[in-house]
C-alpha cells in the first residue's frame, strides 16, 4: 500500500472527472486516481455529517447554528493550509478509477483509505482535521467547476418551514 504525504488534484472536463495524483511532487511511490462524479457527490454529502460527529467543536453549538459553525470552520482551515495552483501540464500515469474511499478518525487524525478495483486499500493517507477541510474544499470547487449540480456550500443548514402558535 502506498502513503500519500501530498495531494494533487485537476479538474478535468473532458474526462469529466477529477483527477488526484498521490505524491506528485515528493519522493514517495506516485498514484493516480480518477475520481468520479457518482463517488464525489455521495463524499461530499455524507462528510458534513461524518465531520459533525467526529468534531469536537461542532458539538457545543446549538443545534440551530451547527451547519453554520462548521462552514465558519471550513472557510478558516481553507486560509490555513498552503497550496498550490493547479498545473496545467499534468498528465496522468497508469491511472485506475477510485472505486471506494473510507475515512476514519482517530485522535484527532483523519485516516484516507484509497480503493480501486482490490478488496485492499491501493494507498492511503493521514490528515489533520485542517487539512481534511482543504481537501474536501478541493473536491467541492472540483465538482462545481465540473458542474456536477453541488450546492454554493458544502455545509448547509437544514431548512426547516416556520410554525406559527
């Protein structure tokens, strides 16, 4: 299985997927993805929900205000976190489709375990819950620029019709 330390990710139209090459600028083993769109919209709408679970700051705020908190969240870690522009130039190596990507957590750490076709993982990866944020924020800017029909923002408050008493 290979460590991913660095994540590239490129958009591509004409593929009409996105692309994640694993350890593109490091001296780690490099892996190609293609991520697709079935895959990163079921992401995008179950991480929300995983985050809110797993985050310990998310859960003193009323019920009210937790999709809010945690978009407030979201748009601090994307400052927090370096990255890079996208290179235009990059080409794919023997890329295999993505076929499952699980997340877990553990102290704080977030774990990526990438699948293609194998019943095992083909690589993974460790992030802080900074960087899982930049991450997901890549994936959502993906899918719209991609137009994949994603909403304005990744972490939406339920709206809910008022009651009148």
């Amino acid at each position: 299985m290979i460590n991913i330390a660095a994540f590239t990710l490129k958009f591509d139209p004409v593929e009409d997927r996105i692309l994640l090459v694993g350890n593109l600028k490091n001296a780690d083993p490099r892996i190609d993805f293609w991520l697709t769109r079935r895959l990163v919209l079921r992401l995008l709408s179950a991480m929300p929900e995983m985050l809110k679970k797993m985050s310990d700051a998310a859960n003193p705020a009323p019920q009210p205000h937790q999709a809010e908190l945690a978009q407030f969240y979201h748009e601090s870690a994307q400052q927090n976190v370096q990255v890079d522009r996208e290179d235009d130039t990059l080409t794919t190596l023997s890329t295999e489709v993505l076929h499952r990507l699980d997340v877990s957590h553990r102290e704080g750490r977030y774990q990526l375990r990438f699948y293609g076709t194998d019943t095992e993982p083909t690589a993974s990866g460790v992030l802080n819950l900074d960087e899982l944020h930049q991450f997901l924020h890549l994936l959502h800017k993906g899918a719209r620029t991609l137009d994949w029909g994603v909403p304005k923002t990744l972490f939406t408050a339920e709206k809910t019709a008022p009651t009148l008493q």
